[in-house]
C-alpha cells in the first residue's frame, strides 16, 4: 500500500474541520498505539505523528470488524480519550467515527 494512504490527513469539504482516517484492518498496532519506549525506567508509548494534537476535526477509522483484537482495543482507547476530552472542553474538537463494510459485500 502506498505510503500516502497509511494514514490520510485532509479536510472535511466546506468547513474549518480536519480530517484523519486511518484503516484499523491494515495497520500494525504499533502504527496505532504508538512505539514503545522507556522513560525514566518506565515503559511508555510515543504518541503517533498521525494522531491531531490541535484544532478540531474528525478521526476516522474505518474496517471495524475486519480489525484484529489489538486495533480493536487501541480504537476503545482513542475513542475514549477523545469522547473524554470532549466531555471537558467541547472546544477540544475531535470527534471519533467508525465505519465498515458489509461483511455479504465482502464476498
């Protein structure tokens, strides 16, 4: 798969909103999570170039059911924070979507 459709970044037609899509079926959790690494003995993880840290917009993530367990709990966890920080700052700014594909349509 081409790099730039690893994870695209645009903008939602006609509005100040951005957009993010990333595909939980075809991402490593890695991708997703983030990389783990050590801080101050500690075990962490870097947060992902993809992921927004400003201005508001949509985080999409597509090929729910087609995801493996790993992605599946990495989205609980990006819809969570992201519902989260909406609950305290509806000014926050990002909303999470999740979409799929018939499973009769895969064939």
């Amino acid at each position: 798969m081409p790099q730039q459709n690893r994870h695209r970044r645009g903008d939602c037609r006609g509005t100040r909103l951005g957009l993010v899509y990333a595909d939980l079926a075809t991402r490593d959790p890695a991708e997703l999570a983030g990389l783990p690494w050590t801080k101050d003995s500690r075990s962490i993880r870097c947060r992902p170039d993809w992921l927004p840290r400003e201005g508001q917009g949509l985080l999409f993530l597509d090929e729910l059911p087609q995801a493996g367990v790993a992605n599946l709990n990495i989205a609980a966890t990006l819809i969570a924070d992201t519902v989260s920080a909406s609950m305290r700052s509806p000014q926050a700014g990002w909303w999470s979507a999740l979409a799929t594909t018939r499973t009769t349509a895969l064939g």
